[in-house]
C-alpha cells in the first residue's frame, strides 16, 4: 500500500500536477476537489459494485477547511473553471450553495429540468458552499432534514417531496430515478470548530472527505484550458450508456485490507465527531478507486487504483487530525509495510532443490511436501498497463473473436486477456499501444498466439488447420488496427 504520499494517478492526477503550483500539497488538493467534480459528473451513468450486495454511486464527497478566507471560492471556481466543466462535463448542472433543504431541492430539481445532451439520466449537481448555518447566536447549525436527505443523495436513494404530485406516468416514473448530488465544501476553520454532533450525525460527517487547505492562490490562477483529451474521451465513454465497474481480484484482496480498518481505531480523539470520518473508510476507497477506473475507461478496478484511492483517504484522515490540533506525524499508516528486499546476486549452482513429487508410489499415510521455493532474476516486457485496460474497456471484457464474455462470482468482475497481434519482445519486437492489441478469452488468445487462427488484412479471422473463414472480428469504432502489425502476425503462420 501507499507510504503518506498521496499518489496522484491517471489523467486526474496529471491534470492536478498541471493545474497546481510547484508544491505538490497544492497538487494534492488539487486531485481531491477534482476527483469530486469527475464523480459528480459520471454519477448518472456509472456505478461501482463489489462483492457487497448492491451497486454504488461513484460519488466522492470533499470538505475543504481554511482558516483565513472562503475556501469554497478559491478551490470550486479553480477546479470548475479549469476543466471547463460547461464544455466538457455537460451532465453536470451548474454549481450551488447549500445550507438548507430548500436550497437543495431547488438545485436537484433545477439539474433536473435541463437534461444532458449524452445520456437519458438526469443531470447530477455539485454543490459547494457550506453545510452549516449560523444561527442568530453566532453558533453552527446543521438541519435534520438536511442532514437525511444529503445522507439518502450520497446512498443514491431518492429523496424528492413526496407530497409533489405527478400528473403523467412518466412524470411519476422520473421519481424512481435518484438524482446524483456531488459536494465540494468550503469550511471556515471557525466553522469547522464549531461544528455541531448531535447523536446520528455521525452517520452525515462519515460521508464525506474533510481536507485542510495548506494554501492556494488568491487571485484565481485560472489559466488552464481544460481537461486533457483522455479524460474528455473517458467522459465519453462512462457518459454514453450505463456502466458498472467492479473490482478485480487483487484489487478485492487490497480493499479487504481497506475494510478490515473500519473496525480499529485510527484516529485516537476523545471526540466522537473526529473518530465518525473513519467509518466509512472502505467505501471512501472503493468510489475514489472507481473514478479513477473510469478516468482511464476502465470497467475493472486494479490494484495500483486502490493503493491511490487509499493514498487520498489517508491524507484526508491525517487532516482530521492535524484540525483537531493532533500530531498527524504520529499517524503510522496501518496499510503502508515494506516489502522484504529479496537478494538477487545469489547464484542458482549451490541451490539445491528437493522434488516436490516422488517417482515411486508413497507409503499410505506419507505427508505431503511442500513444494519448495527459489530465488530467480527474470527480465520480463514492461508492459504499459492503460493500453490493455483501455482496450479491455471497449469492448466491456468481451472476446472479439467469439464474442464470449467470462464472468467470475467472488468478487463477482469479467475477465479477458490482452493479446498483442505482433508479439512483444524478441524476435518479434512489437510495440505496446492499442493498435496492436486485442481483447480475447482465454481460449481464442491461445489459438492466436499459437497460430491456430490469424487475420486477413480484411480483419477476417481464418482457422489455420482447415482455411475455414469463421467470419469478421469485432471492431470498436474507437478501435484502430494496423494491419502492419496483422501482417507480421500472419506471416509467422499462414504465409510460409
């Protein structure tokens, strides 16, 4: 897992190293507020599902807390206004304070008159602003109603009036529809202070992701111009239809590590309101990892996504501490170990190996024998993992040879393998980029790389033993192959 650094991955975390200044706090921050806007924005058409019961919206809430100046103006105006969200993001309606339920209402309803160009789902909304409201005392008030309805937006429950009455069944069919509801916060440090807990609200603050502000330009420094093309394209592709995105399996085991955590203590405050941002730690993990995933067009869940999802959680958990006036230094990550280096300059000629299976029949009740393990420096390809998730992600995980998609049930995710058409490595020397790679099962990536089946310059596949054409392979318009690299391919097998 993850040191404290926060590991700013995918198109999201160059963007954030673009937009931010030379101190990669600021570029921190930058991610996280960003990463909320991108959530908001997919949050119509993406879900993310795991092993637990259910999908999940991609929503990751953000809390930015500064003690000298409007936290919501410097950092929702930066980030909004440098992804250019009208142009490129257009399912996400506008941004709007929110203290009451009313203004809630009013931004859900208002996301929901004016539909998204791209997608049948209503508009999501991102709010900003503040949750609380200072009452004629002087103190911070959180509303009860507010703090259930914002609890069941999160949930991605609907929570419209239900007094409204709908005059047509289609009208009543749009309230079965949750509205997506995305939150970039600015808190004052005063308010923050002040901030009110009453029993329950613990369930409200463990939803969303506090982050002290270590400083950002004043003056705006807005000038950017805009996402870069992959995270255009990616919005594209979560925008153009429904997509769940799921968990691999050694992305599943690191989130189990993840969710073992909500039950110890991570932070050691007497204040119930500082221990309720742990709560929720997994889940926190588990969208963050999500949107990254669909930032870079990807319906599954790998592992380098958790150790960056957990990398924000952390950091977030660490401001928590450091705003409760804590030492946040004392804070050991629970998930960050060291792996043992392994020796590699140890010959293999004074190794001796003992077989893990015996020639003769052994005696009955013989003990089984553990197969032994030995030290061995491999050179293997460097290969560039986005280029097979992209791939992988066009055609949702399906073969596009014979069209078969592999399910597997714990945790439940689809699996295909990447074949490159003109191999990799020598002799071969092909390249790694998606021109050059398939999405196939199992079955047909075998028959390929073995020559059992090759493509005409037609994109026809052709059984190698009977010359049988068994017809056209799947293209995805987005899809690019060259057919140099088709040809090199045939010419190992079929042109000899």
């Amino acid at each position: 897992m993850s040191a404290d650094k926060v590991i700013l991955h995918g198109p999201i975390g160059e963007f954030a190293r673009q937009l931010s200044p030379s101190d990669d706090l600021h570029a921190e921050e930058m991610y996280a507020a960003t990463i909320s806007v991108w959530s908001t924005a997919i949050a119509p058409t993406v879900k993310v599902r795991s092993y637990l019961p259910g999908v999940r919206p991609t929503l990751v809430w953000t809390a930015f807390v500064g003690d000298r100046w409007n936290p919501s103006e410097g950092m929702a105006q930066t980030v909004v206004r440098a992804l250019r969200v009208r142009d490129s993001f257009t399912s996400l309606q506008g941004r709007h304070p929110v203290n009451s339920v009313a203004h809630l209402f009013s931004a859900v309803e208002s996301a929901r008159r004016y539909p998204s160009l791209h997608t049948s789902a209503p508009r999501s909304t991102l709010l900003e602003g503040s949750p609380f409201r200072r009452t004629p005392a002087g103190k911070q008030r959180l509303q009860s109603e507010l703090n259930h309805a914002l609890r069941q937006a999160w949930d991605g429950s609907n929570f419209l009036w239900v007094g409204a009455k709908k005059q047509t069944p289609a009208q009543r069919e749009l309230d079965r529809i949750p509205p997506m509801v995305g939150v970039l916060w600015g808190i004052s440090d005063v308010g923050w202070k002040q901030r009110p807990y009453a029993p329950g609200d613990d369930a409200f603050y463990s939803r969303f992701l506090p982050f002290k502000l270590r400083g950002l330009p004043r003056d705006g420094r807005l000038a950017q111009t805009g996402p870069a093309p992959e995270l255009v394209d990616a919005y594209a592709w979560a925008i153009g239809s429904q997509r769940e995105v799921k968990l691999g399996r050694a992305a599943a085991e690191k989130w189990d590590k993840v969710r073992a955590l909500e039950d110890s203590t991570l932070l050691d405050s007497p204040a119930p309101r500082d221990a309720a941002f742990t709560i929720r730690v997994g889940e926190h993990t588990l969208r963050v990892a999500a949107a990254l995933a669909a930032a870079e067009m990807s319906p599954v869940i790998e592992p380098d996504m958790i150790d960056a999802a957990w990398s924000l959680v952390w950091r977030s958990i660490r401001d928590v501490a450091d705003l409760a006036h804590t030492d946040s230094t004392l804070l050991e990550d629970p998930l960050a170990k060291t792996s043992v280096a392994v020796p590699t300059d140890v010959g293999s000629a004074d190794v001796r190996v003992e077989p893990s299976w015996h020639a003769e029949s052994a005696a009955p009740g013989f003990p089984d024998i553990p197969v032994p393990r030995r030290t061995a420096v491999v050179q293997a390809p460097d290969r560039d993992s986005r280029v097979t998730r992209q791939v992988k992600a066009l055609y949702n995980n399906t073969c596009q040879f014979c069209g078969t998609m592999i399910e597997l049930p714990a945790p439940l995710f689809s699996y295909s393998q990447a074949a490159h058409i003109q191999a990799l490595g020598a002799p071969h020397n092909g390249p790694d980029r998606v021109e050059n790679v398939l999405c196939l099962c199992p079955n047909c990536h075998v028959r390929f790389d073995m020559g059992a089946r090759f493509l005409t310059d037609a994109l026809r596949i052709v059984d190698a033993a009977t010359g049988n054409d068994l017809g056209p392979l799947t293209v995805h318009v987005q899809h690019r192959i060259r057919l140099e690299y088709v040809r090199q391919h045939r010419s190992r097998w079929a042109d000899k």
